[in-house]
C-alpha cells in the first residue's frame, strides 16, 4: 500500500536511449496488435482565463507490462523567464486490478527522451536505410534526444540545426556534436537545414508553417513532433504516404489539426498508424523516392511504459509514501 516517489534525477540515472527505443518500439507493436488501450489525451487551455498554458491527460495500458497509468504535462510559455522548463510533467503509475498508486514519478525526463525516441523508430521503419544528413528544426530538449536517436540507428555525416534564435542553434550544434560524434552545423534559415536532408524533424512551439514542401527532396522522411503546425499544407498533401501514431489524437490536434478542420484531409488518407507498420502488419517504405511525412503526436502509452521500466529499476531503492495513511 505505499507509494514510490521517483524524481528526475533519479531516473535519468538508470534510463538510456538504447533502451528507450527498444521500449518504443514494442509499443508501437503493442498498438499494431491491439494490446494496449489509449484513450484520446484531454486538453485544459487556460488561454481563455488569460494564462498562456495548457495541460494534457494522457491515460494508458500497455499489456505485455500490466502497465496502467496517466502523465499530466503542459506548455507553459513562461517559464523560460523564471529559470523553469517549457514542458511540465507529472507520472503516476497504478496497479491495473486494484488501482493502487504504484508511483508517482517526474515525467520531463522521460518525455523528452521517449519523444526522441520516437522520431528514431519512425525513421526505422520509413527512412531509407542509406539516410546520412539529418534537419533539425527547434534546437530543444526534444530536438536533443531525436538527434540522439537517429545517432544510434543510422551512419549520419551529417547534422544541420536551425532555431529562431541563432545563438541556440550554435550552442546545440556544439554541445551535440561533442557528444554524439556527428558533425553538426547551425543554420540561419529552415531551408538550409531541409534541402537535400534525408530526414527532417521539426520539433518546435511554433504554430505556422516552418518548413515548405518545395525544400522537401524525393525520398525524404519527414517527422513532425509538434504541438501544433510546423509544414506547409503541400507537404502533407503531396507526401506519397501520410501515417500517424493515433488517428483519433492526430485528427484534432498538431499537424493535422488546421487541414481536419477545413476538409482537405480525412482518415482515409492516412496510409497506416505507425504501429501497423512497426508490427509488420503494413509495410513502410515500398521505393527510395517515396516522400514520407510521420506524425507522431505522442501516444501516452510509450510514458507509461518506460515509466514502468524506471520504477522497476528503482522500486527497491526509492523513496514511499503511504497514500492511503
């Protein structure tokens, strides 16, 4: 009946890329074989109370794990200026038959890495294999782990970077290329990141297009991490294959979001779910020129697992509460 408390610290000890992608990996499949449940996440915009933040309940289960739980996380634009993260978030891990609270646990950490993660495996299963020359658009935490990903599953030569502020972008290219040993260069405009790259992910706050489909060169693997809009709308119209992680979350919330709404997209336009093809059940890439555009929103079920795995780890040496005392 007690309940472990996990801080970030903590888990950043005992959680690596290696065995995030791995755990991402057997959640997509989970998803393509239907052993898991993900309700569609349920957004708070405080935006009409006059505060610039929102916050999303991700609840889910992963069964092979008998892993149950929710992350609460948001956006909150002004926390830069008070020495605090963008993104906030909070785990809590329950037993799937009782409900009791397994742990409560930070879920920064975990998001960010899981984020990458993700971008890793889409490229996995749709980038073409021989792909060597990455675009990252938003120098963040999440651009970060992608780049860390993609460093462990492909031979890249090369890295280029490029954020609305020019000294985030060089800053990011010197402290990733120090530590994934892949030339990484900063850039002042999004088209000298895009064109010719083989994959290119955007992983930003923005809500307008970033990225133009005339950058976007045959063959590309396109990911889009963010919140909302990061690509102009030929880009998702004229990709040779459209898939999604969770069409239900895809279809009212990020890249989609604006194209749902006016009609120019439906869901039955969207080649697969991600984990469809993780599974085998669809393939990826069928051709070396396909244009390909990912979009992961991001599926709760991948924190909760790889939450699970943390707990697992730490639960003989942790801290408890007793919740019910």
């Amino acid at each position: 009946m007690k309940t472990a408390l996990l801080s970030r610290g903590q888990i950043e000890k005992v959680l690596d890329m290696d065995m995030v992608i791995q755990t991402v990996d057997e959640v997509f499949k989970a998803h393509g074989n239907k052993e898991a449940v993900l309700p569609a996440k349920i957004s708070l915009d405080l935006s009409p109370m006059g505060i610039q933040a929102f916050s999303n309940a991700m609840p889910a289960y992963v069964h092979a794990l008998k892993a149950a739980g929710i992350k609460w996380v948001g956006g909150f634009p002004n926390n830069p200026r008070k020495n605090l993260g963008y993104l906030m978030a909070t785990i809590i891990l329950q037993d799937p038959e009782t409900g009791i609270p397994l742990a409560v646990m930070d879920g920064v950490h975990i998001t960010n890495l899981r984020t990458g993660a993700v971008a890793g495996v889409c490229a996995k299963y749709l980038a073409n294999p021989s792909s060597d020359v990455m675009a990252i658009i938003g120098a963040g935490q999440q651009g970060r782990t992608s780049l860390i990903a993609m460093s462990r599953l492909f031979r890249l030569r090369e890295a280029r970077a490029y954020d609305l502020r020019p000294e985030v972008s060089e800053g990011y290219a010197q402290e990733m290329e120090a530590s994934t040993g892949v030339k990484v260069l900063p850039v002042t405009h999004p088209r000298d990141a895009v064109e010719d790259a083989d994959i290119v992910v955007t992983a930003t706050h923005g809500d307008e297009p970033i990225v133009r489909n005339e950058w976007l060169k045959p063959g590309v693997l396109s990911i889009s991490l963010g919140t909302y809009q990061e690509f102009d709308e030929e880009s998702v119209l004229q990709a040779d294959k459209v898939l999604v992680d969770n069409w239900e979350q895809c279809s009212h919330r990020g890249e989609l979001k604006k194209l749902v709404a006016r009609g120019r997209f439906k869901q039955e336009m969207v080649y697969a779910e991600i984990g469809e093809v993780a599974a085998g059940l669809k393939p990826g890439r069928n051709s070396p020129t396909e244009k390909i555009m990912a979009i992961p929103i991001g599926l709760g079920t991948h924190d909760i697992a790889v939450g699970y795995k943390a707990y697992e780890i730490l639960k003989d040496d942790c801290q408890y509460f007793e919740f019910f005392s």
